[in-house]
C-alpha cells in the first residue's frame, strides 16, 4: 500500500475514534479508494474461474486426486456448484468479449446475463453490445439486470405466442413404452437410475457449452446400466476438454469417424478444412455390443431438414444398431428435430428424448408423429407395427 494511502486511512480512523465528523471529500474519496480494491478482487474472481477451468480441461489434479470435483473439495473446499459458478463466469466473459467490446468486468455482473446467455447467445451478445454503448465502463449489474428481464419476458412472450398459435400434437405419456419426449433441461430429467442402455447425442458445440459436458457425462454415470454405452458427436475444437470432461464419469471406448461425403466447411480460427466428425463412445464399465465400424461416409446435407444442425438418420441407426438390441432403451438428452429417438423407433428400441426449446421440442414432436405413420411404427409404444416388423 502506497504511504499517502495509508496515512489518509490513519488519518480517518483518528477522526473516526475521536467522533470528529468527516468531510465529505473525505468520505468520498475512501470510498472510491475501497471500491477499488473490491473492484480488483471481483476481477481476480474471473481469473480464478479461467485457472479452474483450465486445470479442470486439462485435467492438471490428475496425479492426485482421482475427479475434478475432488480437486475441489479437497484443495478448496468447494463444492462442485461454486466451482462451477467460477467457471461459468470465466466463460461468459469470453463470449461476451468480442469486435473490441470488453466483457463483464466481475461475477455479479456475469451472473445477471448468464440466464439470457444460455437461453438466446444472439440476444445476449445484442444486450452486451447496448449496454457498454449505453453506460461504457459504467455498466452495473442492477442495469444488466433490468435490460435482461425486459428480454427475458420478451422472449418468453413470443415462445408463448408461437405455441398458441399452433397446433400441438398430442403423445400420450401414460404407458412406460411409451417414447417420451420431455421438453426441459436434460439435467431435470427424472429418470430411472440404471435404466438406460445406450445414450445417442449431438450436443451444442462451443467453448460456452462446455460446462455441459461434465453434467452429460454425469447424467451418463447416472442413468446408463452397467455395460451402457454413451455415443455423443463432438466438434474438434474442444475435443480435450470434452474428453476429459466425460473421462470424469465414465470409460473411453473409442471414437467413430463421420466423413462428410460433400464439403469441407473450413474452421477459420484453426485454419483447418473439415471433413470428418467424431463421434465419442465412453462406457459404463465393459459394454457387450457386436462389432462396429469406426469410420462411416455419409452426405452432410442428409437431415438437415429437421433441424439446422440435425444429423442424418442412417447413421443414428447404424450407431443404435451397433449398441443395443430390440426393446433396449435409447435416450437422446439433446434431440433437436428428433432424428435419434427416429431411428430407435424405426429399429424396435425404446426411445425416451428430451429437447429444451420448446419450439425445436415441437417440431420433433411433430416428425415423430408423422414418421410414426410413414414408418409404420406406432408411436404410443415406440416398436414397428405388425405391417414393418415382418
Ligand atoms: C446440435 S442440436 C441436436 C440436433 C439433433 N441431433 C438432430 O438431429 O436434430 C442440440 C440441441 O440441444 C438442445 N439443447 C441445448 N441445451 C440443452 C439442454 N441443457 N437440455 C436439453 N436440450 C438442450 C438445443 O436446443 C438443440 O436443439
């Protein structure tokens, strides 16, 4: 601490113990004193959460402690949730920093846009950008907090607006066949622990989703029985985080190659002409499936037409095919348009999906409904119908 600094402390605290009354520059200026060191302890808040997430990806408690969730505990004292808040706001301060825009400069301002983050990124990266054009350096998180609302309530207006105006198919729920279709989060899904045989999924790519693939590799742990087998697209960027995220809960198996058959999107930041998509196949313990291909040549452009991101059904069903048997359980926790529970339809497995966009949920819904006729596959229990299964 610097020397005038100090004596100017010295000095308020004499006056404060001697009950002299202090001016107000006095005041003033010790407060904006203090708000400075609060200000750089906020800040350190956010390197603290890009050091856990770099030691967490890069799994650097390896060689003594068996989990990053153990890490914590042991090292810190914390529990995975703070940890995990830590990260989060690390994370949001990446997404937010961009075309010369500085992100959130601490946790609480972090912490307020995180909800529209993970709900719309467009819309929060559009609240940012007015925000910091609006207040500059003097964005707080009360101001963040009014703005998100106002979005929030927006946007949930025109959720509910776009379900009124359509017609909502109807799945009955009642029987346990039944292929259930959630619209949630997959983390509140409340299924069976154990009951599940093969867990087929396409999750957002991204550095901002990366913290979901410790709580999928979690649900994994949870709810595959043992010998299940998760199958989960990636994208390359991430692909050591996301390994060694799932590496947490379960076991590596192996990786599938998906070559493109047409195009080769290039991916600016690595530089690298993309031809191929793995597909990561982590265990719960020793799976019993046949023999499986680790490379398929498949059209890009196949599926899309569900979803903008959706992945082709021939390859959801070679992957079912490869890692159950009829009347297995299939679960997709990320399902989109609908394509995996699809395919576990069209081959007699159970399908249970869950979607979190209600109008992405809808849209499933919908194909599934109509492919339940096409197919012949009735979809009430999720097995092909007399007329397919012969
Ligand atoms: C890459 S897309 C899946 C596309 C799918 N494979 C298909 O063929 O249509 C990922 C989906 O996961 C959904 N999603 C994102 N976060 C989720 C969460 N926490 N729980 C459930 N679904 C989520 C997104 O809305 C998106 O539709």
């Amino acid at each position: 601490m610097r020397e005038d600094d100090t004596k100017a402390r010295g000095d308020i605290a004499r006056r404060l113990h001697q009950s002299v009354p202090l001016e107000q520059s006095d005041v003033s200026g010790r407060l904006v004193k203090l708000e400075e060191v609060i200000d750089r302890g906020l800040k350190t808040f956010i390197e603290v959460g890009n050091a856990l997430r770099e030691i967490r990806e890069g799994r650097l408690y390896r060689y003594e402690y068996a989990t990053f969730d153990e890490y914590c505990r042991r090292r810190w004292g914390w529990d995975r949730i703070n940890a995990h808040r830590h990260i989060e706001a690390a994370t949001v301060v990446d997404v937010l920093s961009f075309d010369n825009i500085d992100g959130p400069s601490n946790v609480a301002q972090t912490r307020e846009i995180a909800p529209l983050l993970r709900k719309d990124e467009r819309e929060a990266l559009a609240v940012w950008r007015e925000l910091r054009e609006e207040y500059g350096d003097r964005v707080t998180a009360e101001r963040i907090r009014r703005l998100v609302r106002g979005r929030m309530a927006r946007l949930r207006r025109e959720d509910e607006a776009r379900e009124a105006s359509e017609e909502k198919p109807t799945i009955s729920d009642t029987d346990g066949a039944v292929p259930n279709i959630h619209c949630s989060d997959f983390r509140d899904l409340d299924l069976e622990p154990g009951s599940v045989d093969l867990l087929l999924t396409d999750p957002p790519y991204g550095s901002e989703y990366l913290p979901l693939w410790d709580d999928l590799g979690r649900f994994a742990a949870q709810t595959l029985k043992e010998g299940g087998v998760l199958a989960a697209y990636s994208g390359q960027t991430y692909l050591p985080e996301v390994m060694g995220a799932l590496g947490e809960h379960l076991r590596y198996w192996w990786m599938i190659a998906v070559v493109h058959r047409h195009g080769k999107p290039v991916v600016w930041p690595r530089r690298a002409m993309n031809a191929w998509k793995p597909v990561l196949v982590f265990t719960k313990g020793k799976p019993e499936c046949g023999l499986f291909r680790d490379a398929m040549l498949l059209g890009s452009a196949d599926g899309k037409e569900g979803h903008p991101w959706g992945q082709p059904s021939s390859e959801a069903e070679e992957l079912v095919e490869a890692f159950t048997e009829p009347g297995d359980v299939v679960l997709d926790p990320f399902c989109g348009s609908g394509t995996v529970p699809m395919a576990a339809m069209a081959l007699g497995r159970r399908a249970i999906a869950c979607e979190l966009s209600p109008t992405v949920h809808r849209a499933a819904v919908e194909r599934i409904l109509r492919a339940g006729r096409d197919l012949s596959v009735d979809p009430a229990n999720g097995t092909p119908s007399a007329a397919s299964s012969g």
